[in-house]
C-alpha cells in the first residue's frame, strides 16, 4: 500500500491536483481510506504509469 504523501512525492503533484485527477477519472481512486488516509495499491500506482507512458516499458 502506498500512502498519499508518498503518492505525490512519486509524481510530483500537490495534494489538491491528486484529488482533481482522481474526481476527473485520470488517476484510480485509492484503495481504502483509513482514519481519513488515503492509500493506493502500489500495482495500481505501477499500472496507471505504465499506460500512462507505454514508451517506457
């Protein structure tokens, strides 16, 4: 599982632009929220990157 913080620092967004990109459809919402935190597969981090950029593999 990959926490938020973590998520943003990955790709380098802020909080709100993560939050804009998952309300739109262009990032999976995360996986389960616990107490208030966000947390991400980290599959689901690698997956949406790889067809992101398909170059890359």
């Amino acid at each position: 599982m990959i926490k938020k913080p973590e998520l943003q620092k990955l790709l380098n967004i802020s909080r709100s632009t993560l939050g804009r990109w998952v309300k739109a459809g262009h990032f999976p919402p995360p996986a389960h929220v616990i107490n208030g935190r966000y947390m991400w597969h980290f599959q689901d981090y690698k997956n949406w990157l790889a067809n992101k950029n398909p170059k890359s593999r």
